[in-house]
C-alpha cells in the first residue's frame, strides 16, 4: 500500500496503462511539456513521446470526436477535457456519437474511449471552472459515468475505464485531487465500475452520495456519532450502471434516506436514487426521502458568499441528518 | 510491352477485340493509371446497379413498403471514382447518409441494401435500427454513421491518426456534402488533420443544396476546396460526374496520403436529381424547368458514351448489363421483404459489451 492524493492515482492508472498497453494514448489541450493545467500528465511527454501524448487545439468537439475514430479501429484514447464546463461542445460527439456506435452498428463496432474531466467547486473556481455535469451525461444509454473521490477508487476505476470495452465518462472532482489522500494498493489492480463502497457503516439512516460530498457526509456522520446516531454513508462511485442493491440494501436496513449531490438538486442524481428507493422500498421506509444539494441557480458565483451558499458541507449535511432521524 | 501504358494499350486492344464489340472505337487514347477496360466497365455496372437499387428505394416507398429513401442520383459518378481510387480491404471509407453508389462500389451487395430498407433483423449494417444507407460493415473497411451532419469527419481524422500512429499505410476517405463544411467539427477536422499530417481524403459531394438552403447561403466562397488554403493543404475540385477526372484526382490524393504526404480536399462537383429524401418535395424551392435541366447532368450515359467512343462497350452490352443489375435488384428486393423483422427482444442487444442498462 502506498499513501497518495486523488491526483497521484489519477496518474499512476494512467501512466500504467499507457506503460501496459500500446493502444492507450492521452490526447487534450496541455497534455504535453506543461503536463496538464493540474501536473497530471507531467513527464508523460518525455517518455511516451509525443505519438501517444497529444496536444490538440483548443477544440473540445474534435477532442472527443477524433478519439471515437481511433477507438472505432482498436485504440483505447483517454481524451481529457480541460474542464467539464469546457465539456459542452463535445457534447454530441459523447452522446450522439459514442454512446450509440455499439447500438447504432449492432454491435459491428464498439467505441472503448475515457473521456476524463476535472469537474466541482470549492476552488473559487466562478461561473465556468466549477460546474458539476453528470445530470446531463448519466441519463445516456450507452454510456458509463464514474464520479470516484478516494485516491484508490481513482486509480482502480480509471484502470478499469480504460480497459472498458465501452466510452466511459470520467469526473474527478478538482477539489478532490490534493485535499484527499489515502491508501492505494500497489501493483496492478482494479475497482469495477457499477458497485458502490460502503464508505461508513451504519444502521440510523443511510447516506447516498459520491464525489466530494462522500468525505463530507462521512464528517458530518462522525459528528452525529458522538450525538448517538450512527449513519451509514454510501458512495455510489459510479452513477451509470448505478448500484441499486447497494441502495436498496442499506435503506432496507435504516429505514431513512439522505442523498447529497453537489449538483443542482431539480433533475439531479439524487431524484433517480429517490425513485428508485421509492418505486422498490417504499414499505421498507420510516421517514420521507430527503435531498441536500446545490441549489436551482445556474451556478456557483466567484464570491465566497456565492460558494459556500452553493455547496453542501459537513454542517448542512448534519442537520439533515439531524433532521431526518427525528422523524 | 512491359512499359505500364504499353500494357493499358494492350488492355484497351483486348478489350475492343471483346468479342461483344461491333462497333470501332472512336477514340483511341491510353487508359487512365490503375484501370483496365474490365474495371472500368465493373465500375459502369455499379453506378447502373445503384441506379437500379435507388430506384427501388423510392418506388417501395410510394408504395408503403418501407418507410423512408434517400438516393445519390447525380452523385454515382463521384462515388465509385472514389471507391476505385482506394485500395479495398486496406483503406477505410467514413461515408455520409448520400453514398449508395460508394457502398455498393466498396463491397455492400444488393441484399444488404435492401435489407437495411426494409430494417430486418439481419440487416448487416445496423439490425433495422438506423435509417437506410448508415452503413456499418467494419470488416470491408466501412465505418459506421450517424445521420449527425460532420460529426463523422472527426471520426475519419482519428482513425487516420490511429493508423499513422500504428505505421500502417491505409488511406481514410471522409465524404460530406457541401452542407456539412459549415459545421464546426468539419472546420475542427480539417485543421487537426492539416496539423498532425494525417493520412486522410476528404471528399466533398458538392451537389448545390443541403435539403433546400442552396450553396451561396451555405458560404461565402465559390468552392469547398477554397477551404483548404486554411488548413495547410490542397484543396482540388473536379467534375463529379465524369468518372475518369474524379478517379484521377482522388487516386492522386490517395497516393499523397500513403506516401506520407497529407490531406487533401477534393470538391467533386456533382448535383442531387431527386428531393432531399422520400420526405421532401423539391419544387418547393427548384423549379421544374430547374430539374429538368439537370437530366443533360446524368453521369450514366456520360460515362456510357465515354465507354463507348473507346470501343470499350455498345449498346448490347449496355442493355445486357442493365438486365443484370435489375435481375439482382428484384432478387434482393423479393429476398429482403421475405426475412424477418427485429423482435422487441433485439431492442436490448448491443447496449454495452456487458452489465446492467442502467
């Protein structure tokens, strides 16, 4: 086991495939000597060359579409978009296009891609460096989304993103990338795609959340556990496929269920989590589903008044739960 | 006789001599690089099947049978040049939703076409789930498409970058109407494939109209190929219905792309003799004194008599070959409306390797 950031796993998966497989290449804006706008990709130019780190022009459409070609004829691309507020010009080329190439070709071709972004706030990042996207990615057929937040579940679920046989939307959450470290196992290792990781025991109520808000939700559940209410806080790590039996499960269990997205709350992940619970443990529930999440307004502003309004913390998060339990 | 235009003369003398040739050749000049008198009359009977096929297209839409047509009459000249001009079963063809004559010319049989018109199961392209003409079939090098203006020329571009980056010398061929160069990944495709040197030819079937937005709204430029000063390389423009020109300037653009030389635009100026689609109705927005003047246009009997002034076909020929590509046409037809339909069952396959949907 090694100690390291959310970034450094990020890293270590990517440079290892690239090491392990000639089929992978990295292609983005400032993937090549400045090694990414966060040192991802630092070194990588010096010993991959640069046939298989790609510095494109500043074209998020193309990005995305000239890896769906290299993937149609047998090469894995991890295609980085700079930010996912950047994601929107390709936004064809991941639905309309990848998504559907299997489907559309009956299985004749496949599209094995990444697409990998820094996405969430936090950083004082305003308008267009702060946006969280997956609402708009995760209702695709098609396509896989992963919203990792621990340093092994990067590394692992990257790994396994890019020996996916389908185009897989990777969000690493920026703020995670040095604020979380951990430990990460060595060697060459896998986290799949689709199952969701009990972050925190619990049996009062259950916590379903992914991304940053799972180390919030884990602090805010510390705090309730020194007030007597244990919370057993689930990280979904994928939203598509998306792990219902581990939903269904836990809330089985406690009866009462929080979800917490950093994402506007109207049409986000936390109303697909709620109907599932609903149409399938209704019976099984003591308390009506609740959601803490960023609010209905188009974004969070540069203020710090404007970011910390907009994002949940591990104090909202505790009275929620507060909240919950005493129903 | 061992120089190359010793042997087309050869070639062309064998194929007077044919023994269906009654008639003396009017002209007696080389044939064009790489095509024998047999290519080119295989490549006269393809443009006469997808006549044929289109033809049945439409006609099985007035009568009800299938859904939705869209043919590449005007175009077919253009289209099997291009397809001559690759080396198949070794260059790849990203098409576009108008490229019947294309397939047909690059290994897609008249079963398969009419299979995808009718959308059975067995449709090779697509199992009935795309429009007609979204040609799949990977293992003769044809990619697949959606109906998404442009958004396959990228696609073209990475898959050319792919097979510089894995040193292996096939050529792609990314075809797009003239309405597909105002979008933006048409323009992001072109400069990525101009900067990274890329072994691709694009080939614009300039035919004047996307649906009814005629060129001069489309751009401001006269020609498609102007584009490529852009890009850092040549753009060449050529009449896509005389099938010889078209064939000579993109096996050159072939060629410069095997040797490592680069992209090049080619603007086939061709023109659409039908509607947009089964869909559409023209005379909306052309005349039809407009479309009748079309008809002198037609590639077919152009290239007919151009066969035929080289003593290289006559009209018994003509007709004999006709008779076959409608004889194939009806056997397709009649054996495509007998298979079977998809299954609400088949609505699930092919969503991911493997897994949940959701």
């Amino acid at each position: 086991m090694a100690n390291k950031t959310v970034l450094e796993g990020v890293r270590d998966a990517l440079h290892n495939e690239m090491a392990r497989d000639s089929r992978v290449f990295i292609m983005g804006e400032d993937v090549g000597p400045r090694g990414n706008v966060f040192l991802i990709t630092k070194g990588f130019l010096e010993e991959f060359g640069r046939d298989r780190v790609v510095d494109t022009p500043l074209a998020e459409a193309s990005i995305v579409g000239i890896a769906v070609g290299a993937a149609m004829v047998g090469m894995r691309p991890v295609a980085e978009i700079q930010f996912a507020d950047f994601i929107y010009p390709a936004y064809n080329q991941i639905v309309g296009e990848a998504a559907k190439i299997r489907y559309r070709s009956a299985g004749g071709n496949s599209c094995p891609l990444v697409i990998r972004t820094p996405y969430g706030g936090g950083v004082r990042g305003a308008l267009s460096h702060s946006v969280s996207v997956e609402a708009l990615f995760y209702h695709v057929p098609g396509l896989k989304v992963c919203v990792p937040s621990t340093p092994a579940d990067a590394q692992g679920m990257l790994t396994s993103a890019i020996r996916d046989d389908d185009p897989v939307l990777f969000l690493e959450h920026k703020r995670t990338y040095r604020l979380i470290k951990g430990e990460v196992p060595d060697g060459d290792f896998t986290v799949p795609i689709g199952k969701a990781d009990v972050a925190r025991p619990g049996k009062d109520l259950s916590v379903i959340t992914y991304g940053l808000m799972r180390h919030f939700a884990v602090e805010a559940a510390e705090t309730l556990a020194k007030e007597g209410v244990e919370a057993e806080v689930i990280d979904l790590r994928s939203i598509r496929p998306m792990d219902r039996s581990a939903i269904l499960e836990s809330v089985r269990k406690t009866r009462r269920a929080l979800i917490v997205h950093e994402d506007q709350k109207f049409g986000g992940i936390g109303a697909e989590v709620s109907a599932i619970i609903a149409e399938e443990a209704f019976f099984d529930l003591d308390a009506p589903i609740r959601r803490v999440c960023g609010p209905d307004v188009p974004a969070m502003g540069y203020a710090k008044e404007y970011e910390e309004a907009f994002m949940p913390n591990p104090d909202k998060i505790a009275a929620a739960m507060r909240d919950l339990v005493a129903i | 006789m061992s120089s190359p235009r010793a042997a087309r003369e050869e070639s062309l003398a064998s194929a007077s001599n044919d023994r269906l040739m009654k008639s003396e050749p009017k002209v007696r000049v080389s044939l064009p690089e790489g095509l024998s008198a047999d290519t080119l009359r295989e490549m006269y009977y393809r443009m006469v099947l997808t006549r044929l096929c289109d033809d049945r297209a439409f006609a099985l839409n007035r009568q009800g049978k299938i859904p939705f047509a869209a043919t590449c009459q005007g175009h077919e000249a253009a289209q099997v040049a291009a397809a001559y001009a690759l080396k198949r079963g070794t260059d790849w063809v990203v098409p576009y939703y108008r490229d019947t004559a294309l397939a047909l010319a690059y290994g897609v049989t008249p079963r398969e076409q009419l299979m995808c018109l009718f959308a059975r199961k067995d449709d090779i392209f697509s199992s009935g789930r795309q429009f007609p003409n979204h040609y799949s079939v990977p293992d003769r090098k044809i990619a697949s498409i959606s109906s998404i203006i442009a958004a396959h020329v990228t696609h073209g571009v990475g898959m050319a970058l792919a097979f510089k980056m894995r040193k292996e010398p096939v050529v792609t061929l990314i075809t797009f109407g003239e309405g597909s160069t105002s979008e933006g990944e048409w323009h992001e495709a072109m400069n990525f494939a101009g900067i990274h040197n890329v072994p691709v030819v694009f080939l614009c079937e300039n035919n004047e109209f996307a649906i009814s937005v005629p060129q001069k709204l489309q751009m401001a430029v006269p020609n498609v190929a102007d584009r490529a000063a852009a890009y850092g390389f040549p753009g060449v423009i050529c009449d896509g219905t005389d099938v010889v020109a078209t064939y000579s300037v993109v096996h050159e653009a072939v060629e410069r792309a095997r040797k490592g030389e680069g992209p090049t635009l080619v603007e086939a100026k061709v023109y659409r003799a039908m509607s947009h689609t089964s869909d559409d109705n023209q005379l909306t927005y052309r005349t039809p004194e407009d479309i009748e003047a079309l008809k002198g246009r037609d590639p077919i009997p152009r290239f007919a008599g151009w066969l035929k002034d080289r003593g290289l076909m006559d009209d018994e020929m003509i007709a004999q070959m006709k008779k076959k590509a409608q004889a194939e046409v009806d056997d397709a037809t009649d054996w495509a409306e007998a298979q079977p339909p998809p299954t609400e069952a088949d609505l699930y396959t092919h969503v991911y390797a493997s897994g949940p949907l959701s």
